[in-house]
C-alpha cells in the first residue's frame, strides 16, 4: 500500500547476485533466472484493490514471457514474491494463472510472501484500532473494503480474503501446487502488519516482549532471523537488571522506541527538541493533510475503477467476471435440483442430460483445519487482535498448504520493522537489519 517498484531493489539486486545472468556465448546446464519486478502498481494505484492489482501485474507477466519467447528462449519454472499488500496480490495472481492452467506446461516452484496481512487488516480493543478499522474501508478505496473484509467478491456474499482461504477453490489449489511456500513475518515492532496476520497465527506471543524479557537465538548466519526463543523468568530478569548500573536519561532515551508516526511518511531525521517545538502546528496540519490525502486517493481510484469496469471486452477476461458466471451457472443448477425433487418430471426431461460441474468451480464451505491452541487468557489481554470467526478459518486453512515453512524476524531498535524486513530503504541505517532476512529468503529458493 502507497509502495513502489523502488522498494524491492535490494531483494532484486540480492536475488541476481544468487543467479547471475550467463555471460553472452556461454552454455549453462542451470535454468536461467529471469527477475521481473512489477511495475504496475504503485502510489495511489495500490487502492484499486488486489484483484485489480494482480490483473495488472499478470499483463506485465505475459508481456515478459512473450519477449523471452520471442528470443528463443521457453519459460518452464515460475515463482513469485509478494512485500505487504503484495502477498494478496501474488495469491490472486498465481489463481488467475491457475484458472488459465499455466501451470500444465510451467512448473510452479517458489511462493513467497514478506510481512503480507494474510487475514487483512486486523482490529484490536483499542479505540485506535475501532476507529481506523471504521475509517478504513472508507479512506483506502477497494482495497481498503478487501483489507477490512467489508466487500462482496464477484456477487458471492463472501469477502475476496475469505474466498482466497477457501480449500475447495483456484486460489488455494494454486498455492498448494508450489514446490515451496514461505511465510516471512515480523515478530515485533511491525505497526503495519503486526505478526498474527502475517504469520497465519490465531495468537502473538510476541506481545510480551518489553526489550529484555527475552531470551532469543538466530539462525546462524542470517541475522535478526529467529529460531527459537524464551521468556525470561522474573527472579533472572531482576538478577539481570541489577548487574547493570543505572543508565543516564540521554541513554535511557535512545534506548526506546520512537512513536510511530500513522501514515506513508519517510523517515526525517531531525532533533527532538524541534520536533517537540513544531508539534502545536504539526499535530493539527497532520490531522488534516493525512485523512484528506487518503481521501482523494480514494476518490481517484474509485473513478478509475469505474472506467476500467466500463470496459466491457475488457472485463469479459477479468476472473471477477468469469468468477461471477460460476457463481450464477452454480445457482441456476441449485434450482434445478430443488424443482425437480418438488415438481414431477416429464418423461423428455427425464431423459435430458444434467450438466456436471467441476470442483474448480463449485464453491463449498471451507473445512477448519488444526491451528495452535490459543492460550485461555489471551481472550482478555488488550495486545491480541480481536479475531473474527471467518479470520480463524482462514488461518486454519491456509496452516493446512502443503510445503508451508514460517520465518520470523525478530528486529530490535527501530521505529516500525515493516520496511526493515526488506531493507526498504538502504538509505536508511535501520533499513540494513533486514538483510538476513532477505538472505535467507534468497538462500532457499529452488531452482
């Protein structure tokens, strides 16, 4: 959301550095890597919503697979990397692909996701929380109606996150066909997708974790990536704390995480004392710039989604559209079947063949599949999202993907760890800590 191509240079620029091109004239046994960064969505595009933006983006896939065709070259492996609001897309993306069956002549390999809200947006007891969930929907365009599971996908009743979890349809079925499929979360310090989303987790125990409460392992050579950990027990902690002398206020200072600051901002380094000093005319200026700019974001994407449905032929390719046409044809069969268990049967119509519908386009209750048991207090701690009946049986479905690994960063000292993760910004110092992360994420892509 609000992100551009720019944001995924150094995953790019790692992940060809793994799988260098061959140099002109060579043979190479190995595939050849070919790296596409999207770039249809970004900025104000990014409100249009996942199903807009992974049609978009499987233009751009097309276009690319033509071109490498069109040098004698043949594509025979596929894989995708989703950052944020990128992960929904890519899974609507390799269901589009599924519903083409592309993945009868390219082999699905790697299906990966980086801090990507799985069960959307979620909402805590917090009357922060209450109200952006409420303002949300409204102020991030179609998207924002899809984060917060308020829309209707294709006329099913059903919010697109939900269909998208379903085990009986294309967008599962599509990720259960990967060779790999991997989770990468934040632990903590995420303020944009928090790690029960990005986990599939239906609990964060990450919540208690004050600073020094725990004790925590990395993967060796991957930093900030976490193997395991534990809480530190309050006789050590005391134990711990009192063998270092007391910091002075200015140490004390640094040592604590900044405020996050709400909306799409670059991070300004600047002096606190000023900061403190501007805040009288800040305060008021973001409380109006911020919800204004959301809103006529909203609005502009809105009328473009408008002129983009006005295109009939072009609509006619959409999977909303063909989506929308299962759902109708698996009505009308419904009522067939009611009429003739009510009305008698002619003996023409007895004879008359019944139309048979395959499991890819007949939608079915999604099966609630095993998930971690949720400790019996966390029904009152304030930290935990307040979790929807239809967001636990997204999670025990999608816990259910075959060849599904999760990866947790665990980044410390900074502000928000969501553009850490991906090194977002290698402008920025803090940005570098997620470096590990993308190794690893880079080290264990098949070929």
């Amino acid at each position: 959301m609000w992100g551009n191509s720019s944001h995924l240079a150094e995953a790019a620029r790692l992940l060809q550095e793994r799988f260098p091109k061959p140099a002109k004239g060579t043979q190479s046994s190995e595939p050849e890597v070919e790296i596409l960064v999207c770039q249809s969505n970004h900025e104000e595009g990014t409100y249009d919503g996942i199903d807009w933006g992974a049609e978009r983006a499987v233009e751009e896939i097309d276009e690319r697979i033509r071109a490498i065709e069109h040098s004698d070259r043949k594509v025979t492996r596929f894989s995708i990397t989703g950052y944020s609001l990128g992960g929904l897309v890519s899974r609507y993306i390799v269901g589009i692909l599924y519903h083409r069956r592309f993945f009868d002549t390219v082999a699905p390999i790697n299906f990966s996701t980086i801090a990507t809200p799985h069960l959307g947006l979620l909402v805590y007891p917090t009357w922060f929380s209450k109200l952006s969930s409420s303002l949300g929907p409204k102020m991030l365009g179609r998207t924002g109606l899809q984060f917060y599971a308020k829309d209707q996908y294709a006329d099913t009743g059903k919010p697109l996150v939900e269909i998208m979890a379903d085990p009986a349809l294309l967008f599962y079925k599509a990720l259960a066909s990967f060779s790999r499929v991997a989770v990468f979360s934040n632990a903590i310090n995420d303020r944009t997708v928090p790690y029960v989303t990005a986990a599939i987790e239906p609990y964060d125990p990450f919540v208690k974790y004050n600073g020094k409460n725990f004790n925590v392992v990395f993967e060796k050579g991957y930093d900030n990536l976490l193997v395991s950990y534990s809480v530190k027990d309050k006789v050590a902690e005391a134990q711990t704390l009192d063998e270092h002398p007391k910091e002075s206020f200015s140490v004390w200072l640094k040592s604590k995480q900044q405020a996050p600051i709400p909306g799409p901002f670059v991070d300004w380094r600047f002096p606190v004392v000023v900061w403190m000093a501007l805040l009288p005319i800040l305060i008021p200026l973001v409380l109006i710039v911020v919800p204004t700019r959301f809103l006529l974001s909203s609005r502009s994407s809105w009328a473009r989604v408008r002129l983009l449905e006005s295109d009939q032929e072009s609509m006619t390719r959409r999977l909303v559209t063909i989506w929308a046409k299962m759902e109708r044809a698996i009505e009308d069969a419904v009522e067939d079947v009611v009429e003739e268990k009510i009305l008698p049967m002619t003996d023409g119509e007895r004879n008359c063949s019944t139309p048979t519908l395959t499991d890819d386009s007949v939608p079915s209750s999604p099966t609630v599949g095993a998930f971690s048991k949720i400790p019996s207090s966390s029904a009152v701690v304030k930290s935990q999202p307040l979790l929807t009946p239809v967001q636990l049986r997204m999670i025990g479905n999608l816990n259910t993907l075959p060849n599904l690994t999760k990866h947790a960063a665990f980044i410390r000292s900074v502000r928000n760890s969501h553009g850490a993760i991906v090194c977002r910004n290698m402008a920025m110092k803090e940005h570098h800590k997620g470096v590990g992360v993308l190794k690893k994420w880079v080290d264990d892509m098949k070929l």
